[in-house]
C-alpha cells in the first residue's frame, strides 16, 4: 500500500516535469515571428549569415521532437545552452545569480513561517466578536500589501531616520557576514509579511479546529494544564495543513523575490531573468524558469511526502 | 443571529469599499479630473497641496488624476484576465467533471502542469513570448488562473454531477450541454462567485507587480505598478506618487479579498473560515 502511494507519487512528479520542460522548451518556438531575428535585432545587424549561425547554434534547423529531445537529454547533463551574447554557458550565470535568491528566500520563509507559530497559537486564544474581525480584517491587510511598496516604503524611512545606512545591493555572506545579514533586513521583512499574514490565520483556525477535538477534551479531563494542551497537542495536530501551505508559499516567493530583488538591487535570478528578457537572450530565459519552476516542483513533492509521513491517514487515500 | 449581522456589516463595508473604487475607475472621466498626461513642469515633485491634492510626479501630472485613472487601467486588465480564465478555465473543469474518463484525465493533467509553475514567473514566460503591454499582461494572468480555475471548479461539479437531480434530468432525456448550463453552472454560482473575487484581489496584485517590472502597461499609460517604479527613482525629492500609488493598490486588491472573504462566509456556511 504505501510502495503503491510513493511510486504513484513519483510518476506524477515525473509526468509534471517533463511537461513543464516541453512548455520552457517551446517558449522560443512560440515567439511571434522569428525569434531569431528578434533575437538578432535587439542587439547587432541581421545579416543572413548571422541569422542562419544563430539558428544551427540553437537548433532550431532541426525536427521539434529531436530539438525536445536534444535539449532534454542536455539540460539533465547540466547543460542548459549558452548565453546568446556572453556566450558564457548558462548555468554559470544562474550559478552566480542562484545564491541571493535562495538566501532571500529561505530567510523569509524562515521568518515568516517561524514567527506565524507563535503569533498563531497567541491569536487562537483570543475569542470574541471584535478579536475576529480584526484577525481577519489584518490577516487580508498582510495578505494584499504590495510586498514592493513595502519595500520601498521601508527605504525610505530608513533612510530618512538612519541616514547614510546602505540598504541596497548585496555582499556575499562569505565576504562579509554581518553587511550580508543586514542588507537582508528590509527586503526579508517586505517578502516575508505576506506568508506571516496568510500562515498565522491558518494557524488560529488550525488551532481553534484542534482545541475542540476530543483528544483535546480529554487531555484537559486528564487534568493537564492548559499551556500544555494548546502547545502539546493542539498546536501538534495543526500543524499538519500547515507544512502543505508552507510548500505552497515558496510559489509566492520565488515569484516575490523576483520583485523584491529589483526594489532592493539585489542580483539574483529575479533580476538575471529580467535582463535577459529585455535583451532578448531566450536561452537564459528558458533556462531560468526552467531552474525555479524545478525547484519549486521539488519542494512541494518532498512537501507532500513529509506530510504522508507525518499522517499515515494521507497514504490510504 | 449576531455572528450573522456581524458578517453581513463586513459584507456591506467589503462591498462599499469594491463599488467605490470600481465607481472612481468607470466615471474617471466625467469626476472632473486634471489631464492624467498633462505635464505641467514648474509644478513638478511637489507634496499634496491645494491644487494637486496628492501631489505631483517627476513630470508634474497630477497624482490623483493618474491614481484614479490607473484603476482604470489595473480593472480593465485583471477584469478581463479573470473573466477569461474563468471561461475557459470553469468549462474546462465542469466538463472534466461531466465526462469524467480520459478527457479528464488528460485535460486535468495538462492543468497540473501549468499549475505547477510559480505564478509570476508564468505570467513573465508569457509576456517574454509576447512582448510587454497591458494586453500581455491581461494574457498572461488568465493563462495564470485557468488551472486555478479548473481545478477549483472541477471538484464541486463532479459532487453535484452526481446527485440525484441530475440523474434525473438524464432520465428525462436532457441533452449534455442542457444539464452543464442549467444544472450544474448554476450550482457552482457561490464558488465562481466567491473565488472571482478572492482571484481578483491576487490579480490586482499580480498586473501591479508586472507593469512595476516594466512588463504590463508601458508609459505614459496611467499604471499604478508604473507609478511606483518611476516614483522610486524620486523617492527622496518625491515620495507622494510611490506612496500614494502603492496605497491604491493595497486598498483595490484589500477590497476585493474581504469582499470574496465575506462572501464566502454568508453564500455558503458550510465554507466558513474558522475565523
């Protein structure tokens, strides 16, 4: 029963990927016109020589199915075509770009998923009419602030009360630690508010839902304190909707980041993904989305398997 | 009894504060505005005051005027993403619903592969394809939500699929297309109704995200997104048209959420948030 589960699991995972590659994949095909005079033309002459080098460079004087297969087989060797201007091979720049964006990430969910416990666990004890409609009313407040006017806003305040603080930019943790930490005070804070927002509420009404369970009841019969059963067994049972919304909000942050990281002039895949777009340099196009959407498809199956694991009542479904 | 009137207050502010803002973006015309586009340099940067009451821009146009035109511009384009998403996206689900088999299955599926992309990032492949501007854009968010939609909708149809009033509709002979339009669709009202504007909120925020990155609408078009990107390069002459801006699309994209909150607590009980 579970090997069924897992391996049922795993052929989804496998069927997701390989069609989320064939739709990166066709990105350039699907370019109106010639994407390789578009291509051209942002950038230098087209000449018919040039037109048909840059063709035979990205295959695409090939059969679609033996272009797929081509740079199928060469993306899971790590090869994901070069940098149509640098020439530079693509995963070199995505290597160079990946650390800031999985920092900031990370960070924020980090924040905003730790810090969602607590607050949630603090709100589920407080009932009653008015407690309600603020809860709700400031849940869908953090829910629907702009996370890059937040970080503007938070610009400029700190450099209007901390003058001369340099809050832009980003310097690697291995150069610099404490500068790195506090360069991702601002942008972690506007990325993060909105998952805080979002978890917290689900945590109360996780936790609400739990404390009127009857494990909960007996607990409390059993004369165990009240402390006890909200953090021990309440909080323990609501958890198990929130690791699935936790792997779902790395979808809003991979694509938050990429706003953020412009606000804050960080230099990460956001801001790669959008120089190449404005050059029009496909490849690292493709090869960008290609690495994000990867990897937030990976997060959520390890997500979906940590919550078979954690809820046994999940693998008999 | 109370918990009732307390929802329906939330209701009436959530609907108050929808038809306002969508009322400032209809009549933006006729509110005798100043010209969203007229440039009046000696007037420029300035903070609110008598004449601008939220300001000025780099180039001197009135803030308000542009706010309240760039509602204009931020509706128009989710409106028709949503609506669009939800027609093909809805009929996709209620027809997998219906027919259930391999159409399902392989419709469902190319759904879930969509889906699986993080959804800015989708909505920039698209507009890389397509080129940057409002319309992109609006293509883009509907391409976004369509599995959004289809899965949502797929689920309740396939309960009421199977309910008792549609077998007997069958049993009357009713044809396919007759029991999806008169059957199931309006069974499904509640929830389209709901998640159009839960939908609309997160499309409010997607369509300013975008023309922020300079991929939706393109100057001098008044954007709210756009606003804020060109008022950060000014922002210690001139923080009026970022902050204000920004506000806007807080309390467009606020107003939607709560209403599709407030929704969902009084059309349908049993969909009751914890909260």
């Amino acid at each position: 029963m579970r090997a069924k589960f897992f391996l049922g699991r795993l052929a989804d995972l496998a069927f997701v990927l390989i069609g989320v590659s064939f739709l990166v994949f066709l990105m350039i095909r699907l370019v109106p016109g010639d994407a390789v005079t578009i291509m051209l033309g942002a950038n230098t002459e087209i000449t018919p020589e040039r037109v048909a080098e840059l063709r035979a460079r990205l295959g695409l004087d090939q059969s679609l199915l033996v272009q797929y297969w081509l740079w199928l087989t060469g993306a899971l060797q790590g090869d994901l075509g070069t940098s149509v201007w640098t020439g530079r091979a693509v995963t070199e720049e995505i290597g160079a770009a990946l650390w800031p964006t999985l920092e900031l990430t990370f960070l924020s969910l980090l924040v905003g998923a730790g810090l969602s416990i607590p607050l949630g666990a603090f709100m589920a004890q407080a009932r009653g009419n008015w407690t309600e409609v603020g809860v709700r009313v400031g849940a869908i407040a953090g829910l629907t602030i702009p996370s890059f006017w937040l970080g503007i806003v938070s610009i400029l305040l700190v450099s209007k009360l901390l003058p001369g603080t340099s809050v832009l930019g980003y310097v690697p943790f291995t150069e610099d630690p404490l500068d790195n930490l506090r360069r991702m005070v601002l942008p972690v804070f506007a990325l993060s508010l909105p998952i805080l927002a979002n978890l917290s509420r689900l945590v109360r009404s996780a936790m609400l839902d739990a404390m009127g369970q009857d494990y909960v009841r007996t607990a409390r019969a059993k004369g165990a304190g009240r402390r006890r059963v909200v953090y021990k067994h309440a909080l323990r049972n609501a958890l198990i909707p929130f690791i699935t919304s936790v792997g779902v909000s790395m979808g809003y942050l991979l694509g938050g980041a990429i706003v953020v990281e412009q606000v804050f002039a960080i230099p990460g895949l956001g801001r790669l993904v959008l120089g190449a777009i404005s050059e029009r340099n496909y490849p690292l196009v493709q090869a960008t989305i290609l690495v994000m959407t990867a990897s937030f498809v990976l997060v959520n199956f390890a997500v979906d398997m940590l919550y078979a694991v954690i809820d046994p009542r999940v693998r008999r479904r | 009894m109370m918990s009732y009137f307390r929802n329906n207050r939330l209701l009436a502010f959530a609907t108050a504060l929808v038809v306002f803002q969508v009322a400032l973006a209809v009549f933006a015309p006729v509110l005798g505005l100043q010209d969203p586009f007229a440039q009046v340099i000696v007037q420029r940067m300035k903070g609110p005051n008598a004449l601008n009451w939220l300001g000025t821009d780099q180039l001197g146009r009135d803030v308000l005027a542009r706010i309240i035109h760039g509602y204009r511009t931020s509706l128009l384009t989710c409106l028709t993403a949503v609506l669009l998403a939800l027609l093909v996206g809805g009929s996709i689900g209620i027809l997998a619903a219906y027919y259930r088999g391999w159409f399902d299955r392989i419709v469902m599926r190319l759904m879930d592969v969509i889906f699986a992309f993080p959804i800015l990032l989708l909505a920039i492949a698209v507009i890389a394809i397509l080129g940057a501007n409002s319309f992109s854009a609006a293509l883009a968010i509907a391409v976004v939500y369509t599995p959004i939609f289809a899965r949502l909708l797929r689920g309740p149809a396939l309960v009421i699929c199977e309910s008792e009033y549609v077998e007997g509709a069958r049993a009357i002979g009713a044809s396919d297309l007759r029991i999806m339009v008169s059957h199931v669709l309006p069974n499904l009202a509640s929830i389209v109704l709901v998640q159009t504007s839960l939908l609309l909120s997160a499309a409010i925020l997607v369509e300013a995200s975008l023309s922020f990155l300079g991929l939706g609408a393109q100057p001098p078009t008044p954007s709210l997104g756009l606003m804020l990107s060109e008022g950060r390069n000014f922002l210690l002459l001139a923080p009026s048209p970022a902050i204000f801006a920004g506000l806007a699309i807080l309390f467009l994209s606020f107003g939607f959420n709560l209403l599709g909150d407030a929704l969902r607590d009084s059309l349908d009980p049993r969909l009751k948030a914890a909260t």
